[in-house]
C-alpha cells in the first residue's frame, strides 16, 4: 500500500489540535458528558426517539454481531431515552455509555445486548442481575424470562430504577438495594446470573445461589483491564470462557473490601500501545476494548516493532475503533504527553461533523463525567507514518480517569495507528 512506502518515522509533525470544537464536542458527547439540562421535549420528539432506537439498533447492534432474534426485538421495543437523566436524551440511542449518577453509568446498547445474547435467556429463566443501574438491562430481559431479580448498592438509583420499571410496567423485574456481592438468597437458586460492575473475581455467594449447569455473564479483572466472561456451574465451580475485553465500573461494596490489584493513577500507561501483542482466541485485541473493524497488521514498515492496527470503511458513519480505559488522577498529575504514530489512504470525514478519523483522550472526574478531550488529528488524505504529539496536555485536577480513543468513528478510508503512547510528564511529589 502507498501508504506505508516509506519508513514511517522520517516524516513528523505535530498535532493534538485542543481548540478543534466539532471534535471535542464529538468526544465529549460520546464520553457522557452531561450538559445543561433542558426539557427533552425542546430537543426530541417521540418520532425522532423512535427512528433513532432503530438506527441504533441495526448499526450498533445488528451490524456488531449480535444476532438473537428475540435480543434484537427487545432492544427494538425497550425505550432506553426512560432510563438515562432527562438532560441526555438527545443522546439516548448513541452507542455510547452515559452517567445516570453517584459515579454509575448506563452500560452502551452493543454491551446490553451481547451480555443478553451471552446469557442465552430463556423463557423459563430466573435471573438475578447484579447492578441495577437505570434499570434498563432488567427491561432488556424482562420480555426474554419469567423473573429478573435485580440488586443495586447505590441507594438513590435503585429507588429510581424501581420506579421507572414499575411505571413502565416491568411487573417480572424485582428489586432491592443492597450489596450484590451477597446476591439474593432468599430467591435462589437462579438460573442465569448477570453482573453489570467488575469484581476481580467471581463472588463466592454468587457461585452458591446459582443452579448447578446454570450461567453467569460477568466483567472480571482489574479496574482498567477487564474481560467479559460467560462461566458454567459445573460440580460446583464455574467454567469460564472469555468473550471480549471491556471496561465496567468497579464493582463496590464488599467486593472492593476485596480487591488486591489497584489502579496507579500517578503513572498512566497503555498496555500494547504498540500492539505487538497476538490477538486472543476471540480475535480481541489485548489491552483494548470495544474493538470495531480492526486489522492487525504484520509489517516491516511497522513504526515500532513488527505490528500496527488499521481500520478500513467505505460507508459513511459505521463504526471502526478501538478504546482503552487508564488511571489519571489530576491530584498526582499535572501535564500528559500524548502521541500516535499514523497513517492515512483517502481518509475523508462521514458526511458528519461527528465522523472524523482521529486518535483522542477525554478525561473524567469521580462521577465519571467527561471534563475535556485532546485530539491528535484529524486525520485525513493520504500520507506514510507521521508522529502526531501532544507534549505539554494539561490535566483538569478533577480528573480521575481517561479513555483514550483511535479509529475512524464513522469517517471512510483506512487508517493505520502505531505506537501510541501516553506519559506523565510532571508527577507530583508526595507530601512529607
């Protein structure tokens, strides 16, 4: 390809553009940041909502690889623009998670649906679901079961989702609010058991109230490296089959007493920022996660090591990316270098303002809103390797967290990205 027809690393330049506002609007809007509210009823009309729940369903679903027909319908028929804040129902059918407070968030519709579709409901099910949240992964399964049973710890969410779900007539989806390390005895066995938040392992109660030959889909592992399992009570023990990486909340409570990995904010880094690892059993990129149309690529033209990703589209607006999550904390950290290695073969924009090829980091305090974003990009045309770099990003002292993304989102062509990179480069020292 022309693209790579020369050694990359000859060629720089210098991007991270902070004041390109189309595309930092983009990122944040995809990142959950809550705006100003304004009743839903000056933005949105019932029509739009509904046609956007089926664009939302046949791009970010179907078209994902989801393919239970009896998911998809539910998906189709569950108003999700009910269960987020009604400041963000503009933005309920993106394919995106969005805050819904006390540091939760309402998980994307792809996720909501391939855990649904992992579970393999059935119509005589019971289900216990582990983070209630906004209730809207219990509406999900409410048509597929006889009974979802749903915990939540946060106090003011749970008390919201049971409202919403009764008032939308839910009548098979029970809940509580109380530590879902614990389960929820009085109701088990279960057949199925779905877990919402990311412990580091498997709670033991969990194990115990599930049917021998049951099911649970759960996010397991560290705060930022997280794989989706779906794990088979057999003679007792679970056996476990890794579906993709993610990134969940943290499961809290009695499970966070339990932790023993924790995050070290005061030295951000990517794992397999050069992408030199092998790709797992399901085709995951490790490290990575919510991973669309990527290829890993094998080249001697490889700016570093002997691999690169590329992304290649030719319909306008499908998605082509790939995420990591990292520890940030703005208390600890002051300034980031951010930096990609890129290339680019007749990269246009979507015909969108949203869709537009570029590498990004958004940042998010505690309460998991986004506070700002940095691009490197956009990129576009045609050009060998460049080095795109951000050497001096300020860090909002608020933040705890970031997300750093790569792809075309929604943009046509191919781009290819190498080697990037996220450094501190003024630590804090600790206090005497």
């Amino acid at each position: 390809m022309s693209a790579f027809s020369q050694r990359p690393l000859d060629a720089q330049r210098t991007g991270g553009i902070q004041g390109l506002a189309v595309l930092a609007a983009f990122l944040l809007a995809s990142a959950c940041q809550v705006g100003a509210p304004r009743p839903a009823s000056d933005r949105v009309s019932a029509l739009t909502l509904e046609a956007a729940r089926h664009h939302m369903v046949e791009y970010a679903v179907r078209q994902a690889g989801v393919t239970n027909e009896g998911v998809l319908a539910s998906m189709l028929n569950t108003a999700r623009h009910e269960f987020v804040p009604a400041e963000m129902r503009d933005r309920a059918y993106h394919d995106a998670g969005l805050p819904i407070g006390a540091g939760q968030t309402i998980s994307s519709p792809f996720i909501v649906a391939f855990m649904t579709e992992a579970l393999e409901p059935r119509a005589t099910d019971r289900v216990l679901e582990i983070g209630t949240g906004s209730g809207y992964q219990a509406a999900v399964l409410s048509p597929l079961v006889e009974d979802v049973y749903s915990v939540e710890i946060v106090e003011s969410l749970g008390e919201r989702a049971a409202g919403v779900l009764a008032r939308l007539g839910y009548a098979n989806v029970h809940t509580r609010v109380g530590d879902g390390y614990l389960g929820w005895e009085e109701h088990a066995p279960f057949d199925k058991i779905i877990v919402t938040c990311s412990p580091e392992e498997v709670p033991a109660p969990l194990v115990a109230q599930l049917k021998e030959g049951g099911m649970v889909v759960i996010p397991v592992g560290e705060r930022h490296q997280q794989q989706l399992c779906r794990m088979v009570k057999r003679d007792g023990a679970l056996v476990a089959t890794s579906l993709r990486p993610t990134l969940f909340v943290p499961m809290t409570g009695t499970a966070e007493s339990k932790r023993r990995v924790h995050s070290q904010p005061g030295d951000p880094a990517l794992l397999n920022g050069d992408f030199e690892l092998d790709l797992d059993g399901n085709q995951s990129l490790p490290g990575w996660y919510y991973q669309r149309r990527l290829e890993l690529v094998e080249s001697e033209h490889a700016p570093s090591g002997h691999r690169f990703i590329g992304f290649t589209n030719d319909e306008p607006g499908q998605h082509a990316h790939v995420m990591q999550g990292l520890a940030v904390d703005g208390r600890e950290v002051q300034r980031l270098e951010f930096s990609a290695c890129v290339a680019c073969l007749n990269a246009r924009e979507g015909g969108h303002p949203d869709h537009v090829p570029l590498a990004g980091i958004t940042f998010y305090d505690a309460e998991r809103r986004a506070l700002n974003t940095v691009v490197l990009g956009p990129v576009l045309g045609s050009h060998s390797f460049q080095v795109l770099k951000e050497s001096d990003i300020r860090v909002p002292e608020t933040a705890r967290e970031a997300i750093v993304r790569v792809g075309l989102f929604g943009g046509t062509g191919s781009v290819w990205f190498d080697d990037v990179m996220v450094r501190a480069v003024n630590v804090a020292s600790e206090a005497p």
